[in-house]
C-alpha cells in the first residue's frame, strides 16, 4: 500500500535505495562531475547508546511493544511553536547514523528520499521515532521503508508551511502487529524516508539534508511530548 495522501496510511512496500555514483573523470584529468540528484553523506548522534527494550507481544496494545500503534489528533491553538524556533542548519541524530537526500522526478513532481545509515555498533529500534526537516511545501506522499525485514508503519504527522514556498514536517513512526526485529536496523543496514510532491527552488537538496532533526525513542516515552507540543495527526493505517 503506498500513500497518497496526507490522510492515508503510509506505504508498506521496501524500497530499493539506489547509490548514485559521479560521472568518470575524462581523460585530460577533470574530477567527476557531482550528481545534482544527489548529496553527499553527512553523520551524527554517538556510537553508542542505550535504549530500552520494550516488553510485549505483537497486538497486545496495551504493552509497551504497541505504544505508538494507535494514536490520535494533538490539534494545538495558535500559530505552531516550530515556527518560532531558530532553522536547523546542520543533521543532528541522537544516534549514530549517516543522511543523504536524493531526488527522482522532475519540475512538476518527484520524490524526495532521506537515507540513513546506522553508523553505531547497536541495532537501532525506529520504533516512535522522531523526525523533523524542512522541504517543499505541499507533499501529498510520504513513506517508510528499510533494507531488513520490517512491518506495518504508519505515523503521526504534520505540515508547517512557512510562507516562503517550503514547510517544516514532523513525522513519529509508528509499528503495529509484528515482532520488535521488524522496528529495528542493524549496524550498517539502512532505512528511508520518502516525501513526494512538487519541486521549488526555494530549497536545496543540501538544506533539506541538513535541516533534519531525528530523535530515537530511546526511554519508551514515545516522543509523545513532542508530538503533542507541536500539535500532530494521525493518519490512518
């Protein structure tokens, strides 16, 4: 199931990431030219980290494995707290992981893919998961997939249009129903998210690379606190 909504659930199919790879340098000795599709890697968060395990079963939703399964609308009053709040310009993680950002389409539509890598020697649960960034404004697709075996995502999510062509999105993954292997990346292995919509000049592929803020839900609070400062909504499965 892919989405193509904001009120849709999120897509469940993988996603093959694609390394892009520069152009050979001629024979007269000019360096490869960079791929525009492409940014480079940028890291951050620690090598190491704890993380609480969750107990429960798969559908036991009343257990700690099932804390973001279900959720609800966070509707707040007034203009949302993220626009008065200085722009992230550089990838903060509180784990170790690696971003890139590509782009595939073109000037009418296309799909824009945040690739992280985990850099640490623990398996990472996305599990309640935080992420926040900076991108076009108006996507109508967006979506989560991994390069290991994973289960039914969905989201608490919103949009926060800044008037100048590019909005901020806040986005908590959200598993239900399958094992806690499935909510996790191992060292080395990859997982992505995917936005979808209309290109605008107004922002670079590097400055939605660097605009992004992402939060592991280390303690099994849920980020619930954030999610309900800054007013999310939950999408339907």
């Amino acid at each position: 199931m892919h989405v193509h909504s904001a009120k849709q659930g999120l897509g469940a199919g993988l996603a093959t990431v694609l390394l892009l790879v520069g152009v050979a340098a001629f024979a007269g000795g000019n360096p490869a030219a960079a791929d525009p599709n492409s940014t480079t890697p940028v890291s951050a968060g620690p090598a190491t980290f704890t993380q609480a395990v969750p107990t429960g079963q798969p559908s036991q939703y009343d257990t700690p494995l099932e804390r973001c399964a279900n959720g609800v609308n966070h509707p707040i009053s007034g203009p949302d707290p993220i626009l008065g709040e200085p722009l992230t310009t550089q990838f903060t993680s509180n784990v170790g992981l690696s971003e890139y950002v590509t782009f595939s389409g073109n000037q009418y539509y296309g799909d824009w893919q945040f690739v992280f890598t985990n850099t640490s020697s623990q398996t990472l649960a996305t599990d309640c998961a935080l992420l926040i960034f900076r991108a076009p404004s108006g996507s109508d697709d967006h979506s989560y997939s991994a390069t290991q075996q994973y289960g039914h995502p969905q989201q608490d999510y919103l949009e926060v249009p800044r008037g100048d062509g590019t909005s901020f999105y806040i986005a908590r993954l959200g598993f239900h129903d399958v094992p806690l292997a499935q909510r996790q990346v191992a060292p080395g292995q990859s997982f992505t998210y995917t936005l979808g919509g209309a290109p605008n000049p107004a922002i670079t592929l590097e400055q939605m690379r660097d605009s992004l803020k992402f939060s592991a839900d280390l303690d099994l609070t849920a980020n619930q606190s954030l999610i309900e400062h800054y007013g999310t909504n939950r999408l339907t499965n």
